[in-house]
C-alpha cells in the first residue's frame, strides 16, 4: 500500500491491562511503521456487572500500569497522539479518573508532557427520564429483543454509561490533545476514530478497528511464540486508505490471514455482514479479503450506511451482598441425593433466617451441569465440587447463613450414611468467604440521540 494518503494506526494490545504488552516488540513496530496514533480499548462488559458497579478495574493494577508506561515511553517522545476507550475497564468517572491517576505518576516519573483529555460517558438518570412516558423512556429499546426501558430501572441503576462511538474523540484531537482517555466506547470506535479524523470512509474505519481491537487475537502463529513469553499482548499495525486496510502483527512468526480476519470479524457478532455503530451500519457483505504477503492481509469493498445517530447504554444496580462457601463430596449415596439435600437445606435456611432479612441461595455443582446446566450431555463424574453462592439484603445476613450451609450440609443425615463425621471436603480456612456488593444489569438499550454531546463530556489537562 504505497498511497501517501495512508493512515497507519498500531494497537498494542486487545485490553489495557490485560497480560502486558511485550516492550521490545512493541517498542520495534512504532520505529518501523511510524503510526499516525496509538489506540487501544481498555475494557469490556464480558466480566459481568460488578466492575461497573464498584467502579475497579478487571486487570492487575501492575499491568495497566505497565502497558500505560510502555505506550508513552514510545508515543511521548515522537508526539504521537494516544486514545485509549472504556478506560479502566468498564468506563465509568471512577474508571476513568483512576487511569488518568496512573497517567499523571507515570508522566511525572519520566518527565513526560502532554496535553491530556478525559471524555466522560457517565450517564445522568435525569437525562433518560426526560423521555419517559407511560412507565418507558421512549425510543428506548433493549438489544437484541427491543424491549422498553423501564423508568424503575433507571431510577435504580447505580450507575449508566453510554458508549460513543468517533465523535467525541475527534473533537478531542482537533482540541490538540496529544493522549485521550475516554469513557464507555464502541471499541471499534477507538481505532476509527483518527482515521476518520482524516476524513477516512468511516465503514472501513469501523471495519478495521472491529478486527484490530484484540490485537494479536486475530493473528495466526505461523511458529509457536505467545505461549513462552510472559508479557504476550502483540501489537497490530492497521493501514488504511479511502479503498482498503492491510493488517499485519508485530512478529514474523504471526501473520494477519483472510480467515483469521475473518473470524476475528465475527467475534461477538450476532450478523456477519453488518455492524451497529452510533452513526450507523457498517456492511461488510461486499468485502473482500486478500492475502499480500506472507503476514499481511487486505480488506476492501465494506459499505457504510450512516443513520440517526443513536447510542448504547449500559446499566447496573447493587442488589445485595454476596458470601460464597465452596466444598466438595465424594460420597456416592451423598451425590445420588444431592438435588433434595440441598432443597432440604434451602427450605430451612428460609425458616431459619427469613425473619433477618431477604436472600438467596445459588447452587453451583462443578463436575455435574455446572456450566451447560440442563443442556450437560454427560453423565456426573465420581466426585462433585459445590459452590453456595449467598446473596443477601446486607452482608452481615449472607454471612451467617453461608456459615449455617457449612455445618448442616457438613453433617446433614441423608439417607444411606454411615459415619457420623464430616460430609464433605472443605479445602480453606476460613470456609466462608464474603465478597462484598453484588451488582446486576439493569439496561442494556439504544436511544436515538441526536447531539452524542448532551452526554459525552470532555475536561482538558496539562500533564
């Protein structure tokens, strides 16, 4: 691709965090392939609802800060702009304000300055509420089924981001920052946002960022490599025209494949020919995928079909506090009567504990329907591991009656038994564990929005 028109983007890593970025490999491809910007998503909903809800990050706080050092060291010096999406993890203020904490000791350590943006995705209930009407917000429709939004669960929720898509962060970079930490982001997004800056097509822009954002995930290994390494997060190289994008990995031993885009394309994809986005579709039904060289592929022909701009909102709502008790039995007679000893015991605890306050108890058999529950095509194994998972109205509640299951299930007569010790294998000490807030989603919903900056708010800083 010789056009001097070409955007060439590098992403790092598929998540901020997330095993470490290698540094010499990194440190190599942004001397090599001198990238117009950096860009990396940062998060994800895949971990569940809690991270959302506390505000903490899903990565060890010793990787991001690793990946974070590695990118300015290499970015700083040569003034390449930074855009990192659904910072922190989940993208919320807390998310947001905690990475731009790590930012800011990372710059004064090295000296490094910048001009720094934060992009806010926090959401205000007051602004969903405003459209409601008849017990909905209006317009607003869950994905995938179109379900109305409830005004109770608005006014529930702990916490509601929106998640963007380029145009704040274009606004940001003709602002003049040089390092953009945004809040919930499309995480396409991320990467389309510079390209399209320049006035690059936005479905290829999207379409590039869609296959770029995990990285290496959508590479091949041509010779085993990631498995020896310990930091094995491999940078991406995206270059992209108004015709085409090629993309290629960090390493000779990978290659960016036709089939490995390809399926990359189809990761969290309920189509295969179009995406969502806030400013539209992009169709990818007509592109075209084509092998240029041994690590490199081409991807021409996506179409994008711009729409009302709508945005994607994620909520969560603290609905209680959980202890966990986990234990095992190898007791044959035990686990043939597994299913009434434990609703025997859920029926006590209710009567036991009931007056104290609301709870619940959630079963978890590892090593029979654990993961695929009624679906499980296997028979159960010699031995099970169980897990009491106790949510209750505070945590004081679940404590005690996780602590209850610990002794009556460690002595429950069931029939057949014959020792009068312990029932069951408890591996820690102590038995019982508390866990804290428990936080479900309550909104996973689009809603036409017309100007994304009656939500998205951007602060500008000196580093």
């Amino acid at each position: 691709m010789s056009d001097a028109t070409a955007i060439t983007i590098v992403t790092p890593t598929g998540c901020i965090g997330n095993r470490g970025i290698d540094r010499a490999t990194f440190a190599a491809v942004v001397a090599e392939a001198k990238p117009d910007a950096i860009a990396v998503d940062a998060g994800s909903i895949d971990c569940g609802p809690w991270y959302l809800g506390a505000g903490r990050e899903h990565s060890p706080l010793s990787h991001i800060e690793w990946d974070i050092e590695t990118i300015l060291a290499e970015a700083v010096p040569r003034r390449i702009p930074v855009i990192i999406g659904s910072a922190g993890g989940s993208g919320a203020r807390a998310h947001v304000d905690r990475t731009l904490d790590v930012i800011r000791r990372i710059a004064h350590t090295h000296r490094h300055q910048f001009r720094l943006a934060a992009i806010y995705s926090d959401v205000p209930p007051a602004f969903l509420l405003g459209r409601a009407k008849g017990g909905v917000i209006e317009g607003a429709e869950r994905v995938p089924d179109g379900a109305p939004l409830s005004v109770e669960a608005v006014k529930t929720s702990d916490v509601i981001v929106g998640l963007m898509g380029v145009g704040p962060m274009i606004d940001a970079l003709r602002a003049g920052a040089d390092v953009i930490v945004a809040g919930r982001a499309v995480d396409a997004a991320v990467i389309a946002a510079f390209p399209a800056s320049r006035g690059i097509d936005l479905g290829l822009a999207y379409h590039m960022g869609d296959i770029m954002e995990c990285a290496e995930t959508c590479a091949e290994e041509i010779t085993p490599t990631l498995r020896a390494m310990g930091r094995n997060r491999i940078p991406i190289v995206g270059r992209i025209t108004n015709e085409s994008f090629e993309l290629k990995p960090g390493l000779a031993s990978m290659a960016c494949t036709p089939e490995s885009c390809l399926m990359h394309s189809a990761y969290e994809r309920t189509s295969l020919d179009r995406i969502k986005v806030p400013e539209g579709t992009v169709d990818r039904s007509t592109a075209r995928y084509e092998r240029v060289d041994a690590n490199t592929t081409r991807i021409s022909g996506t179409r994008f079909v711009a729409e009302p701009h709508s945005i994607l909102f994620e909520g969560v709502r603290r609905i209680g506090f959980r202890s966990i008790f986990p234990f095992a039995i190898r007791t044959p007679r035990m686990i043939a009567a597994i299913d009434g000893i434990l609703a025997d015991v859920d029926r006590i605890e209710q009567a036991v504990f009931g007056p104290m306050g609301r709870f619940r108890i959630h079963w978890h058999h590892y090593g029979r329907n654990a993961v695929l529950r009624d679906a499980e095509p296997e028979g159960a194994g010699h031995e099970i591991g169980l897990f009491a998972d106790v949510v209750a109205d505070n945590q004081a509640l679940a404590h005690d009656v996780a602590y209850d299951l610990f002794t009556r299930i460690g002595f429950w007569r069931y029939p057949g038994r014959t020792t009068t010790a312990g029932n069951v294998a408890v591996t820690l000490s102590p038995a019982v564990f508390d866990a804290g807030a428990v936080y479900e989603f309550s909104m996973y919903h689009a809603m036409p929005v017309a100007d994304s900056r009656a939500i998205f708010k951007t602060e500008m800083f000196e580093s």
